[in-house]
C-alpha cells in the first residue's frame, strides 16, 4: 500500500508578482528584484517583517566572459533578504538542476520543517549587454579541454547532438518544430508583461529564421531578457487565511542520468532514461498520473524539451511526440488539446528558467488568469530544464 508523502499539499503558494519582461530593462537587476518582491509580498496579504524564510536560484544562465555580481546581473536571496530589511530564521539558494522547482522544494522542506512560517521564492535573470556567448577564452582546461576546441560548446551544441539523434531515430522532420514555436509565441503575445506581447509568430517567419547549430534554428530558443519574478510560500493551513486561493504543492521530482559525461553532452537515450525515472517519481510524490494533469507545463528553454518532456511524463507514446505536436496536439485553444504551452513558456515570454511554468500553473489553479482563465483546472506540473537533468513541480487545489 503506498503512504502519503508527508510533503504532499502542506505548502501553498500564496501570492506572487512578476516585473516586465524586457530585452534589456532600464533598472538594474536589484532594483527590479526588490520591487517585484514587495509586490508579491503585499499580493499575499503579508508585510516584510513577516517573511522569515528566502530560497532562490542565483544561477546566471550566460556561457562567456560575463561577470556574475550580485544585485546586477544576479540577485541572491541574502542580497534580497538584506534589501527587505528582513532578518529571516532560513536562507539558503539552489545550486543545482532545476532552478524553479529546487526553490520550491527547499522552501517547502523549511516550511514542513518549521525552519520558516512564510517563505519568499524569487528568479532574476539578466540578459547582459553585447553577444550572449561571447568568450575571450584563449585555452580551454579541464573537461573541456576536450570539446570546446572542436567546437562544441555552450549550450547550441548540448541540444543540437539529441535534436538531431531524435529526427534521425524517428524519422521527424525538424520543419515539423514549428508547431512547438507557433504555440509558445502565440500564447505569449496574450501575456502583458511577456516580452513578446502582441508579437506572434507565423510558421513562414519560423521556416525563414536562420539555423543556429544544425538543426536548431534562432526561434528553436528563448530570448535572454531582464526580469524577475517572486512567489510567496506557507503552510496549507495558514494559507485559509489569505487573501487569495491556495495552490497546494502536490509533490516535486529531480533525476540525473548515472553516466558520466563530459561537459553538455546530452545523449538522447540519457535524456529518455533518466526522464522516465523523473516521471516516475513525480506521480509518486503527487499521487496522481498523466491522465489526471489538468495543466501541464513543460519546460521549453529550447524547442526540442517540449518532444522530450512529452515523452518522458507519458502524454505520448516515445517517438510520437513529432506527430502528436504536428497534428495540434497541444494547441490550447482546441477543446482537445493539451494545454503544455499556455503560459506561452520561455519561448513565448522570454529566458525566465522555469518561472513561466510555475506561474501559469499557479495563476490558473488560483482562478488569477484573468480572460485567459481554463475552466475546470485542478491539478497542473510545471517543468524545468531538461527531464534528464532537470525537476518537476505538481500543483493541485485539493487539500
């Protein structure tokens, strides 16, 4: 007989606020970030002084010679804490694959734990000035002495080795991909703060963009951007007396693949492998399965983890997800589509690592999507990363 995980729906998420998302915002990083977390704060009916817990991932998604500084091109939660004029009882950040769903997983276990009452989970990206990879690099030691001077480097080449074994495995065709990018821009032009608001994308803008690292193309990936967005976390049962719906936190998963690789090289079977296991663990952390999900929204930093995400959590059968897309798989304005992209996603939004996915859920189980409300919607995932190096976060309405 399986247990409840003593996690499943003891945390909700309470309130939150999102900054414009910009190409390259007028205010620093800091700034924006503080801002935005005071909003968050206020939309859950709370002061600062009652904040007593911080996670966050400080992670600056930039491959180059571009410096990371705290409050500028990365916001910690200490630098956040300190800004609040909060002197929290728990502090930490995550270090590891995940961002989003990591956050919220240590703010969970603090809250459970009664480390923290109320909890402030925040992501700030930074989009810095000049070419996005650019790199003074003159040698290459360690691990990548191995790859970087045959080329393959950054993160074009990590998703261009398994993009392109999944159209030679299963026959697809990479014009086919834009309906992934259709979707997510589509989706993002209806979402105000979106960097792309009112600016879709048709497939012949798709189909002319040029080829970045064979196959992917410039709109296969997000756009880097400025932004910062806060969630604001605690107990289920403090969280009745709020203002707004709880969104419990039904469970969360992480996996890694057991192979050693070198540095970005992402086999497609490490990828599946280690994915199923993902899957696996989530539906046993959130008690329910695929067919239960109301509102899946799988991780799209690149257009290709939307095939592979699909897969992995069993929405379709391995090396269908080409034709399930194609053939209006997940159009959310069809009855019978699956709704993966209807936050618009990072390609729709913007580099925003995981919070896309996470908001949309939390908006709509809120009943806070406003005319993009779903009707019926109780149960929603949110993916990050890659399912092989990456984490999943189960939401519900239940108690």
């Amino acid at each position: 007989m399986t247990q409840t995980p003593p996690l499943r729906n003891q945390v909700a998420i309470v309130g939150y606020a999102h900054s414009p998302i910009e190409r390259h915002a007028e205010r620093n990083l800091g700034i924006v970030t503080l801002a935005t977390a005071l909003d968050a704060i206020a939309d859950a009916g709370l002061r600062p002084d009652q904040i007593d817990g911080f996670t966050s991932s400080a992670l600056f998604p930039s491959a180059g010679s571009h410096a990371a500084v705290d409050g500028v091109s990365m916001v910690t939660s200490a630098w956040l804490a300190q800004r609040l004029g909060s002197n929290p009882r728990y502090l930490t950040g995550f270090q590891g694959f995940g961002q989003m769903p990591g956050s919220v997983a240590l703010a969970v276990n603090a809250i459970v734990s009664g480390a923290a009452d109320y909890v402030v989970v925040h992501r700030s990206l930074h989009n810095p000035p000049g070419s996005y990879h650019g790199n003074v690099m003159q040698t290459a030691s360690g691990d990548m002495q191995w790859t970087a001077p045959q080329g393959y480097f950054g993160p074009l080449a990590m998703i261009g080795l398994p993009y392109n074994e999944y159209l030679q495995r299963y026959n697809a065709d990479r014009d086919s991909m834009a309906a992934v990018v259709v979707e997510a821009r589509k989706n993002g032009s209806r979402i105000p703060w979106s960097t792309w608001y009112d600016k879709p994308l048709t497939v012949d803008e798709y189909l002319a963009s040029p080829t970045l690292v064979d196959p992917v193309r410039r709109f296969d990936c997000d756009i880097p951007v400025d932004g910062a967005a806060v969630f604001v976390l605690t107990s289920a049962e403090r969280a009745r007396d709020l203002p707004h719906r709880p969104v419990n936190i039904a469970g969360y998963a992480f996996s890694s693949p057991t192979r050693r690789r070198l540095p970005m090289h992402w086999p497609l079977d490490d990828i599946a492998g280690a994915g199923a296991e993902t899957a696996r663990r989530l539906w046993t952390s959130a008690g329910f399965g695929p067919d239960e999900v109301d509102l899946p929204q799988l991780y799209d930093g690149f257009s290709p983890f939307v095939w592979f995400w699909l897969e992995a959590l069993g929405f379709c059968p391995v090396g269908e997800a080409h034709r399930f897309v194609e053939s209006g798989g997940i159009d959310s304005d069809s009855p019978d589509g699956l709704p993966a992209l209807s936050g618009g996603g990072a390609l729709g939004n913007g580099r925003m690592h995981g919070v896309p996915q996470v908001l949309e859920c939390y908006l709509q189980l809120a009943g806070r999507a406003g005319a993009r409300q779903r009707e019926g919607v109780t149960t929603a995932i949110a993916c990050h990363a890659s399912p092989h190096l990456g984490g999943v976060l189960a939401f519900t309405t239940e108690s």
